[in-house]
C-alpha cells in the first residue's frame, strides 16, 4: 500500500505516512465522519487556534516571546489569527447590522430632531444618516481595512518600541493583538446588544488597556514606562493622521482642479 499523498510504500499498521506526515485514510467521506473532524479540528484539545487564543487571554506577552524566537508549532499562524477573528466579528456584526443601526437612531436620531425644534439640536438629523452611512460602509468593507491600517500599526509599534525586533516582527504581533480585540470588540458589542448599548463604548477602553499590556509584558516594561510608550505611541499615531489628513485634503482639492 503506498500513500496517496505522496506515493511513498506504507505498512499496513501505519495511522501516518512516515515519508510526509499524512494520515493515512481507508474510510469513505461520511456525515458521522465529517462531523467527528469537524469537532476535533475546532474543539479539540491540540487546536491551535483554541491554543493561541487561550495564550493571547492569559499570557500575551509569553506567546508573542515564543513565536518570535522559533516556537511556532503549536500556535496559530499570525496572519490567520487575524483572518479569523475579522471574519467571525464582520459575520456576527453584520447580522446584527440593522440593530446598531437603528439603536444609534434611537439613541441620537429622535432626540436630536426635537431638540432642534426646542433649544438647538446638537444631533443633526443629517449628522445621523451620516454617520449611519459610514457605518454601513465600515461594515461591508471591515475585512479590507483591517488589512490595510495593520501596516500603519506596526510601523508606529516599530518607531516607539524598537529593538531588538523588527519592522516585520512587529508585524507579526499586532496581527496577533488585533485578531484578539476584534472578539473582544465583539463581546463588547453582543454584551451591548443583549444588556446595555452603553457597554459597546467600552471596547474603545478595554482595546488601548490590552494593546499597552501586551506590548509591556513582551518588552519586560514597568509601570511607567508602559505607559510613557503608549502615549508616544498614541502621540505618533495623532501625528500620522494629521499628515493623512491634509494629504487627503490636497489630493481632493488637486482633484477637483484638475478633472471637475
């Protein structure tokens, strides 16, 4: 009997081929089959991602030290720990889009319209679709920008904590940091919608907390310099989108000269 992923010769006793690690598979795909997998691969004990995600919980800076100096067997790759934790939070969001939606109505909408029509709105009814829309487009387009601001992070993690890691390391952890405060955006976010909409505005509290945690425990930081790195931290990331700001600005200004 050979092995059919790799043709090499197997003894009939063999559960893996000792030439490329597969399993060796004598049985027919069943229902019964796919959903033993299926609990094994996602729920089993030696899941990786179940792995990394307990690690990322308890002790963050310990498996980001482990990935980065070699141990990386039994931890989920970074970059599908990020993919994991943006695609899971973009499909329970958007299932509970139209609530958001028509809380943040409830919340701004009505009352901005009456006390316009008292004492000066402070909640614009234009304001509201506004915001509604941006909304709407944050959510269709979550995995995209996701993808697209973590450069932007890890280039800032990189000016404020430097060595001994580089630019691409840096990379690799706050692949890691996002992926575990997207499910963490997403409790909030379910805790919001279940108990109380105010919850949701915790997630932007608990995400810089766990971001300047993390990066202490890896960095072996004290007290006060955590937090003197996070505000520099803080205080570049500022800095950035001021710059992308007026960069934006000049494009669309240059755009309207040129073609409108």
């Amino acid at each position: 009997m050979n092995c059919k992923n790799c043709t090499e010769e197997l003894h009939q006793d063999h559960n893996y081929c000792a030439s490329c690690g597969a399993e060796v598979v004598n049985e027919r795909i069943s229902s019964k089959r796919l959903m033993r997998r299926f609990a094994n691969d996602f729920f089993g004990f030696d899941n990786r991602y179940l792995v990394t995600l307990v690690a990322m919980t308890i002790r963050p800076g310990v498996i980001l030290f482990d990935y980065l100096h070699g141990v990386r067997k039994k931890y989920v790759n970074p970059f599908t720990f990020l993919a994991i934790g943006s695609a899971v939070t973009m499909l329970i969001m958007n299932e509970y889009s139209q609530y958001s939606i028509n809380d943040f109505q409830n919340l701004f909408g009505s009352s901005a319209v009456s006390e316009s029509s008292e004492a000066g709105a402070v909640f614009s009814q234009s304001a509201v679709e506004n915001s509604i829309k941006i909304q709407k487009l944050i959510m269709k387009y979550f995995n995209f920008i996701t993808f697209l601001i973590l450069p932007f992070y890890a280039f800032i993690a990189y000016l404020v904590y430097r060595k001994p890691y580089n630019y691409a390391e840096h990379l690799v952890i706050n692949c890691y940091i996002q992926g575990y405060l997207f499910l963490l955006t997403l409790i909030t976010f379910l805790l919001g919608y279940y108990v109380n909409p105010l919850i949701n505005s915790f997630s932007f509290i608990i995400a810089p907390i766990y971001y300047l945690y993390t990066y202490g425990k890896l960095y072996k930081y004290g007290f006060w310099k955590t937090i003197l790195k996070f505000l520099l931290f803080f205080a570049y990331m500022i800095g950035f989108t001021i710059v992308l700001c007026f960069i934006m600005i000049i494009g669309g200004i240059l755009y309207a000269k040129l073609f409108m």
